[in-house]
C-alpha cells in the first residue's frame, strides 16, 4: 500500500528529475526535445484533425507516408500497442474455430488471439540455443514439419526477433508457408529499426511475411503504447483487419500518441540510415569493452546458424551471468540500487538493457563502468585470480534451457479449457492435472502454462525454482503461484460428443455448464 501523500504525477515527476538511467523501454529514453505539455495536444476527433478509424484526412497522409517508407501495401498507426495489430491480425486471417500454427514462445496476445477466435493453436518450438539459457529462432524446417502435420491450418504466427533480439529466417519461413497457401503473420513488436541501417537485421516487411507488427515505442523514440501494423502483399483482406482494428482500439484514440507515431517516421525519414551512426558506434565501443570481463558475457553472433537463430539485434544488450554464485537478479538489483541503472529485465541467468538511438554515450560508459566493477568483485568473491581471467560456466540445468522447447502435451484447446469446470490445487503438486489458467513467467511474460496443457513435474520444478531465485511468476489466479487453477478431476474424461458432464450436468454451449 502507498502510503504517501504523492500521486502518480508528483512520484513520475520526482523520479524524471532523479539520476536513474533507463536502459529500458520506451526508446526515447526520455531524451526528447522539451514539448508542451501533452494536455496541450489531447483533443478528440475535431474538424481537421480526421479520425483514425475512418483516415481520410491528416492520419491518412501521415499513415501513406508511413506506408511509402516502409515499402508496404498499407501501414496503420496503433495506440493499443502491438497487442491490438496481434489481436486484428489473427482475428482477420482467420475464423471462428479455425486452426493456427504459431510458435510456442509467442506474446500473450496471440495466445488472447486464440481465446477469443477459438481456434486449434499447433506449436512450433524454438529451439534451445546451446550453453545458454537462451531460446533461439523458430527453424524454417519445423514450420515446414508443423505445416504438413496440419495442413488445415490457416496462418502461421511467429515472433522475430525474440525479446533477446534473435531473429528467425523468416524470408525461408515465409516460402514454406506460401507454398502451401498459408499466411505469415511476424510478431517484430522489437524490431521497429530494422531495416533503418545495415547496422540491425533486415525487416519482416522485407522478407515476404504477409502482416508484420512492430511497436515504435520499444525500439525507437515513440511513446509507450505506440505501434504500426503493415500489410505486405496482395493476401490479405484490408477491410477485415481495419474491422479489427476498430474493435481493439479505443474509439477514442490519443492525438497525443498519434502524433508521437507521425513524429517519429518522419524523423526517421528525415534523419535516414546516417541518423543511426551515433548510435551504431557507441554500441560497437561498448561491446568491444564487454570482452575484456570474464564473468559477464554479451551474447553475440557467435549463435548465428545455429539453433534456428538467423541474425541477432545488435542493440539488445542481453547481458549473461556466468558466475555460480551470483544470478541475473542479482546483476539487475545491483546496478538498480547501487549505479541507478534501470534495466529491461532479469532472467535467472541473464538480464537485458534495451538500448535505441536516445541513448547517450554517459549511458553506455556508466553501464559499462557499473558491469566492470560488478565483474570484478565476482571474480574476486568466487576466488578466481584476475590476472588469469578464469570463465566458470555454470552447469545448464536442464529445465531452464528446454522448459519452452520441450513439446508440451495438449488435452484440451485453451478456450475449452478456460471455460471448463475447474478447480483449485496446490501448484507443487499439481502434477498430472491439465492446467485451466496460463502461468507466465515475467518478464518476456510468455505462458510457461497455457490453458488445456498437461503439468509435468519438471515445469513445475522449473518454475518453482524461478520463485525461488526472485523472479516473478505468476498465475492468473495466484499471484504467488501457491495454488493453480486445474480441469475439475474426471472432466479430462468427459466427451464432448455426448453432451453429459461426468456428473450428469448438462452442457449448455460450448463448454458452459449448470
Ligand atoms: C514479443 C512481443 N510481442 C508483442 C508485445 C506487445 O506489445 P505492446 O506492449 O506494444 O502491446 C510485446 C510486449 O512486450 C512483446 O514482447
């Protein structure tokens, strides 16, 4: 409870006056050219000022523009974030009860997709890369094996990059599934500078995926909740994904934030691939200092080709933690509480800073100054001489590379499961139960648990070991995860054909009962 006497406004306020550097989203790092206040341009849909959900006027040139730069058939602004391009895309490209192929370490908001849309979700799994905790791309190959398993699938979803930054060889990805008249939807939701220099990795939108969804206000210098859906090509049906788009936007849509998104395309237009130099460099000297430590390691494109991972953004900064004794929690702690270094997020064994074209170079030398020192002290701390430069790689425990790669066993299609009869278990010994309730692991914040899933024992264990080690797990129900919400004993059993519930309940629609 917060007690003090501040609202949110005062406590933004002090905190935008303190000395904490975001090395976090949104990407105009607070860094931006002093405006007016934003009361100022919050109006509603006046004269002159068009209406995103019929742009006929100001947001309609701006959103061509958009559309001119990018190379795309069409290009909407989105104030709901990506989530609302991930909900329209799959909502367009689909109908009610259909089947999707998409890949196991999606967002939450394909997963909402597939809730609302009911449809049959078959997974293809990222595979792990070796000696890392890491997941890598989705391998052209698996989509091609998870498209002959399911030839009645109607669209394939991906997300490329990864919050780590690996991107998948979506050009491949993208023959396979036109080959067998699927679409291809491209989750780049971290990847709005693709494409911006030859510095980061070629976009989606160039590599034949039919809709790709990018938020500006990760990568480049839009406000939080920003985001643009592109359509490429002839596929798809334009007036269906703008019917979405006006189901999951706002009616109100913020000027403020439309003009955050017209801003920042024309700067970028305006600045071109020259505007990302400063950056480019400052990421380049950082990452040549991050090879003299020993104890934290930068990952880089020494995993290309190798675990379906195709190419890596270079301005992630996934920062891992070789040390036995010290966890990415504890590197995030750290540099919080002692250098004021607010980071993206903590892994167990890594943690990211998130970098854009804001950033400055004070940013990048505290960050180093705060990992060298860090370094150091586990290098002493742990015994090892600093002169010999020892790396201990920490024994890879099994759960924590696979959990997401392992093929998890599916009883039941997660809108069947939500609207099962349930009950509540203690989570450790829920072993067995088919889960009725996602249960994300935070950050990137992707279902470990989904809906109609089987518990095994090492997801359990996995997970449990997680808490343990500070990082946030959470069900739906629980926050603390003591308890999960489960199929009611003997539902697994009932058939839906008969229409009787185990009990003898009648069944009333589709998976309701009295
Ligand atoms: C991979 C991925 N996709 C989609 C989203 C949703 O994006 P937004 O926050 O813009 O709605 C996120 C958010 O973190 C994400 O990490």
């Amino acid at each position: 409870m917060n007690n003090s006497k501040d609202g949110l406004y005062e406590k933004l306020n002090t905190y935008s006056d303190g000395d904490m550097y975001p090395f976090h989203m949104p990407g105009h790092k607070r860094n931006m050219p002093r405006i007016k206040s934003a009361y100022d341009y919050d109006i509603t849909e006046i004269d002159g000022f068009d209406n995103l959900h019929h742009a006929r006027g100001i947001l309609r040139e701006s959103m061509d523009m958009a559309a001119g730069f990018y190379g795309t058939k069409k290009t909407y602004y989105l104030v709901n974030g990506s989530t609302c391009g991930l909900l329209s895309a799959i909502s367009a490209v689909t109908e009610y009860g259909d089947k999707i192929i998409m890949a196991r370490n999606c967002h939450k908001a394909v997963y909402n997709a597939v809730y609302l849309n009911n449809l049959k979700a078959a997974y293809v799994y990222p595979r792990p890369v070796e000696d890392t905790s890491i997941l890598g791309g989705i391998h052209p190959k698996d989509v091609e094996k998870a498209i002959e398993e399911n030839p009645d699938a109607k669209a394939v979803v991906i997300t490329s990059p990864t919050y780590e930054g690996v991107v998948s060889y979506v050009q491949a990805i993208a023959r396979v599934v036109h080959e067998k008249g699927m679409l291809l939807i491209v989750d780049e939701a971290h990847g709005a500078h693709f494409s911006m220099s030859g510095y980061f990795p070629k976009s989606a939108l160039e590599c034949g995926a039919d809709i790709v969804i990018q938020s500006v206000h990760k990568t480049l210098p839009s406000l939080t909740q920003t985001a643009l859906l592109h359509i490429c090509g002839e596929l798809i049906d334009e007036a269906k994904v703008e019917r979405y788009l006006s189901i999951y936007q706002s009616s109100s849509p913020s000027y403020v934030l439309m003009s955050s998104i017209d801003n920042c395309v024309r700067e970028i237009i305006r600045k071109g691939p020259l505007g990302f130099i400063d950056y480019e460099g400052m990421l380049t000297e950082f990452r040549e200092k991050m090879n003299n430590l020993t104890q934290l390691k930068l990952l880089d494109k020494k995993i290309l080709g190798k675990a379906g991972c195709y190419d890596l953004d270079m301005g992630k900064l996934v920062i891992q933690v070789k040390s036995i004794t010290y966890t990415g929690q504890d590197l995030y702690n750290e540099l919080l509480s002692k250098y004021h270094i607010q980071l993206e997020m903590a892994a167990r064994d890594y943690v990211i800073a998130m970098t854009s074209l804001n950033d400055t170079k004070d940013g990048f030398d505290r960050l180093y100054e705060a990992l060298f020192n860090i370094d150091r002290d586990i290098r002493i701390k742990e015994g090892y001489g600093q002169a010999e430069g020892l790396m201990h790689i920490k024994p890879l425990d099994e759960g924590a590379v696979s959990i997401l790669e392992k093929p998890a066993v599916t009883c039941m299609d997660i809108r069947e499961a939500i609207n099962s009869k349930k009950e509540e278990v203690e989570f450790s010994s829920s072993s067995g139960r088919i889960a009725a309730e996602y249960v994300y692991l935070y950050p990137p914040g992707v279902p470990v648990i989904v809906p109609g899933q089987m518990i095994e024992k090492v997801v359990i264990d996995y997970l449990l070991d997680c808490k343990a080690k500070g990082l946030q797990v959470q069900g739906q129900e629980d926050d603390e995860l003591m308890n999960i919400v489960v199929i009611k004993e003997n539902w697994k059993e009932f058939s839906y054909g008969k229409n009787i519930l185990p009990d003898g309940e009648k069944l009333i629609g589709e998976g309701y009962h009295v």
